[in-house]
C-alpha cells in the first residue's frame, strides 16, 4: 500500500486480511507463551499487536519498524549502537531526556557528546567528523530549531557516522527523515502517533536497504535482550489512535498556525517561534523540508521566570502538563525542569496544541496572559 497518500495509510495498513468473518482491526493478542514450532516462541520476542503497530509505521517512515515499551527504551536502543567511547554529537537544544541520558552515560565515560547548534548545518558537519553518531532534531524540542536533514545527514554519513532522526514533533506525516539520509528514525509514540495521553510506548524505524537490515537485527535483539518491549494493550491503543492521525494533526496544525499569529502580537509575549511564521529562522527550510509545521509552539513570555509559571498556572482551559502530542492542548515552562538546556530561556513556554475550538484556546491564553 506504500502508492497510498500516507492519511490512507494511517488507516488501511497493518489490517487484518480480509477474509469472511475476520476481524476489521488486529485484536489485543495478551500472551506470555506461545505453543513451539511458530516464529513467535516468546511473549518478549513478538506479539501479532506489536507488528501490526509496526507494520503501519514502517509503511508510513518508508522502513522496517519496532516498537519499544517507552520513547526512552527507544533511545536507549539507539544509543547502545554507539561503540565504548564513541561520540554522539547531539543539538544543544534537543529532548531533555535524551540530553540527560548522554550526560550520564558520559560521565562514566561511555560515549563523548558534543553539543551543536542544529540549525548551524556547517557546525553540524565539522562536529561529525569521527564521531559515531549524528542524533538530530528537527524541529527540536523545545526551541522549534529546523535542520536542514539532507545536508547534515549527508555530511554524517560521509563521515562514517550513524544518524539518528527523533521525528516525534513532525510525524510521518509531515516529514520523514529516511528519504532524507537518515538511518534511523526514533518517536515518542507517547505523543502525536497514539494522541491520547493514554500510552507511554516508543519506537524505532530503519531504512529498508541491507544496511537498514543489519541495525534493524541489531535493535532487536537489544529489545528482546534487555526487556524494552511493548505490552500489547499499550501497542492496541497507540494503534487506534494513529488511526485518527491525519485528522487531528489537521486540525492541530491550523490551530497552532493561528495561535502563533495572534501571539506574535501579543504585547505580553516577547517572542514566538514557530516554523509556520514567515519570519521564523527555519521557515523557508522547514517549507521545504515538511509537509506542514507541527502543532508545538513556544512563546517567551514578557518578565521573568516566575511570570511565565502565573501564564501556567491561570490557565483553565489549557492543562499544565509535560507531555505533547495529544487532543487536549498542554503548556509548561521548560525550565523548571533542571535537566533542560541552560540555554533556554527561562520564560520560554512550550505549547502543545491540541484540537479544541481555537476561539476558546485563544480567550484562555490572552486571560493568562493579560492578568497581573
């Protein structure tokens, strides 16, 4: 089905076959044991849940999919490809766990990291120079930084390094980074694929080439030796809900544009950054690099820290939450996390948003933002 406008592939693939009396959607298979002789085995080697999951996101990234018990187990995988001593160059500004997995994994000397500017694909393409690996983000999180993928991922690549893409913020639908050189493709599926704040689970897609066979063998057999697997009800419910991807991308993807506009000229708000504005740093790349630009925002709000934790904290239609990607729309100051990137602001506020009605998105957040 891979001729398919990927808002059909959300829907159609990893089906059943059709066949009288079959099931339309695969059913949550919960098993520990399976009998001998089938290539199943073992409750931690498969799961016919799992690969119909897998199935969609692999048709949809254009590569071969496994899903992880979190976005962390994921990247833990990934990371875990990196040789005793390896470097990792990462962005400066990228997933605060990620950043603290490397910093710990650094300090016992397992990988080197080297922080970069992803925007900077020059800088990008001298860090890479030996190193092991390329992680990038794009847009990142929380700056809405945009990397130009096919540059630096062709610069990694020359260098002999791995490239791994966390493509949670884009989704399949608005970007998909192995077209555009990477080897790996990493995703919260907490967030936008299952879009209901109901599931932590992850996932990992490889290209489809030999290459893309051999670290697809190499991840499994990570998953499968250290334990990061899905449970199946997890692996049901992030399918049902991608099945509604395009359609609350759609309308999150519209909110979020005319948020970031009425923002910008908000006279509480100092800046906004969004791809989707004209004047955005990474609009013209991201144009041509996405299908559209995502549903997370981030403002600076006027003031200081603790102004920006009042935006937060008199919101009432907004909920104060640390995740992203689901219907309900979600805000935070990511600073107040001590693990987040000192070189983001301590105003900036993260939005995630969600498919409320924007009027009503918009009265809550000018309220917020206007009281004393």
């Amino acid at each position: 089905m891979t001729n398919l406008d990927p808002a059909s592939l959300v829907v159609h693939a990893g089906r059943p076959a059709r066949e009288p009396d079959a099931p339309l959607t695969e059913p949550v298979t919960f098993a520990a044991t399976y009998v001998a002789g089938g290539p199943l085995a073992y409750g931690r080697f498969g799961n016919p849940t799992w690969s119909a999951l897998q199935d969609v996101l692999g048709e949809l990234e254009g590569g071969r999919a496994l899903a992880f018990a979190s976005g962390m187990g994921a990247t833990s995988a990934v990371l875990d490809l990196v040789p005793l001593g390896g470097r990792v160059v990462v962005p400066q500004h990228g997933y605060s766990g990620l950043l603290a997995l490397l910093d710990q994994q650094a300090a016992t000397g397992r990988v080197a990291v080297e922080r970069v500017d992803i925007a900077d694909t020059a800088a990008v393409a001298d860090a890479v120079r030996d190193a092991a690996m390329l992680w990038a983000e794009s847009p990142t999180n929380p700056a809405l930084e945009v990397a130009d993928l096919t540059s630096i991922c062709t610069a990694a690549r020359e260098a002999g390094a791995i490239v791994a893409v966390d493509n949670t913020f884009a989704t399949p639908l608005l970007q998909r980074p192995l077209t555009l050189g990477a080897d790996l493709v990493v995703h919260s599926a907490t967030k936008f694929l299952s879009g209901h704040s109901d599931v932590v689970l992850g996932a990992v897609v490889t290209g489809g080439d030999s290459s893309g066979t051999t670290l697809y063998d190499e991840l499994a057999a990570r998953r499968r030796n250290l334990g990061a697997v899905p449970g199946p009800m997890e692996a049901w419910l992030a399918l049902r809900g991608i099945r509604t991807l395009a359609l609350r991308l759609d309308r999150a993807q519209h909110n979020a544009l005319l948020l970031a506009q009425r923002l910008a000229e908000h006279p509480r708000v100092g800046r906004v950054r969004y791809p989707g504005l004209p004047d955005d740093p990474g609009h013209v790349l991201a144009s041509r690099q996405m299908a559209g630009y995502g549903a997370v925002l981030a403002v600076e709000v006027a003031g200081d820290g603790a102004d920006a934790d009042r935006v937060c904290e008199r919101v009432r239609l907004w909920v104060h939450a640390t995740s992203l990607g689901g219907i309900e729309s979600m805000l935070e100051r990511r600073r107040r996390w001590p693990s987040e990137s000192p070189t983001i602001p301590e105003t900036l506020l993260r939005l995630s948003v969600g498919i409320e009605h924007v009027e009503d998105l918009w009265t809550d957040l000018d309220q917020a933002l206007a009281a004393p």
